[in-house]
C-alpha cells in the first residue's frame, strides 16, 4: 500500500471515530444533530461567538479537528467546505459589553442559544462543548473537550473561531495600536505592552483583570495574563 492510500485510510479512521457521539444519537432515533461551540471566552478584548452545525450523516472532509489544533490557513480551507454541506449551520455574537453586563459565562451560553435557535431545520439533539445550556427544550450531551472527539463540534469550532478571527481583523483596522488581527484579544505581551502605552479602547472587556483594576469597570472576572 502506497503512503498516500495509507495516510487517506488513517484519516479515514480518524474521522470514524469522530462521529461516534452522532452514531449514538441516530441510533437513538435523532435526525438533525447540532454540534455547537463557542469561541473568545478568555480574551481581554472582544466578542464571544458561538456557532451551531447540523452536519448530514455521511459528512466526510478530511482535515476536520479541533480549531485549535489548525492552523489559520487550514481553517479557512475547511469553513468553506463545511458550511456548502452543512445541512444548517449558524453564528450568534455578544458584544464585550454584553459580557461585562452579564459575565462572560452567562454570555456564552447565551451565544449558543442564539445559535441553536437560528438552524433550520431545528435539530433535535444538541452535542455541546462542555457546557450544559438551561431553558431550552432539545436533549443534550455535554462533552468535555467535545471539540476534539465529536465532528460535529469540531466544525462548530472551526466556523466560531473563523468568524470571530474576521471580526478581530475588522477590529484591527479600526484600533491599530492594539494587534489585534495578530492575538485576536488574548493577554499576549504584545497585546499587555499595547494597554500599557494606549489603556483600554472600546472593545476590551471592563470586567476582566487587568484592565478592571487598572482602568475601572463593573463585575469581577480573573485572568491569568500570558496563557
């Protein structure tokens, strides 16, 4: 056997094994499964995003893992692919001050429930990235680490970090100081060194350390800068 039939034969088994949590849903008599995922929960600046896929049975597309597992380059060549044969797939975004009202937790959640509502078709079984979502009537399966062993997250994630990174860009044009386009609002140097010399500007989150002790805001929230 050739490498490259070898190589395609191992990606196919890794893809197989992604899609275990769906096999047990359609066996349970599931038809339209979400994968939904969320992205930004810990940056200083920013929006959260979230987004919801409903992937067909048969979905395929080799590369598909974990966001944070690819590169930028990688997950741009798959958001295409993924949304043209998604069955639905959807992107719901909350604003910094959003998150500074109502916590970043709080926030999230109520991200991928913009997210869930928005598919059509509706699914009827939720696959969520560690987080169990209140007040909605769909069954679910919180997976911890859900992004890297379900295909259907794994696509959530790959189609929430994408849009989220284009925002950060736009962002950039508007605050240049900042980089955002290069660390999208993470507690980088360049990000911390950046807030030193220019404070805080209209996207970073009031609520979140350091800049809440430093520059003044409402609701507590801790970060440990340079992760």
């Amino acid at each position: 056997m050739s490498k490259i039939r070898s190589d395609a034969k191992i990606e196919a088994q890794r893809l197989e094994e992604l899609k275990k949590y769906e096999y047990m849903a359609y066996e349970q008599g599931y038809q339209y499964i979400a994968g939904v995922d969320e992205v930004g929960r810990g940056p200083l600046a920013g929006p959260v995003a979230a987004a919801a896929v409903i992937l067909p049975r048969q979905f395929c597309l080799a590369g598909v893992n974990d966001s944070k597992a690819l590169s930028e380059k990688k997950r741009q060549s798959l958001v295409g692919k993924i949304k043209q044969e998604a069955l639905a797939w959807s992107v719901a975004v909350l604003s910094p001050g959003y998150i500074d009202r109502e916590n970043i937790l709080n926030a999230t959640r109520e991200a991928m429930r913009m997210a869930i509502n928005a598919l059509r078709p509706a699914p009827d079984y939720l696959l969520i990235d560690a987080v169990k979502i209140a007040d909605i009537k769909i069954n679910q399966l919180p997976i911890i680490k859900g992004d890297a062993l379900s295909i259907s997250i794994a696509c959530a994630s790959i189609i929430a970090k994408v849009e989220r990174d284009e925002m950060m860009k736009v962002y950039d044009s508007l605050y240049p100081n900042y980089g955002f386009a290069r660390h999208k609002g993470y507690a980088t140097r360049e990000h911390m060194l950046a807030l030193q010399q220019y404070g805080p500007c209209p996207i970073h989150r009031r609520s979140f350390e350091p800049i809440k002790s430093n520059w003044g805001g409402c609701y507590g929230h801790q970060l440990h800068l340079f992760e």
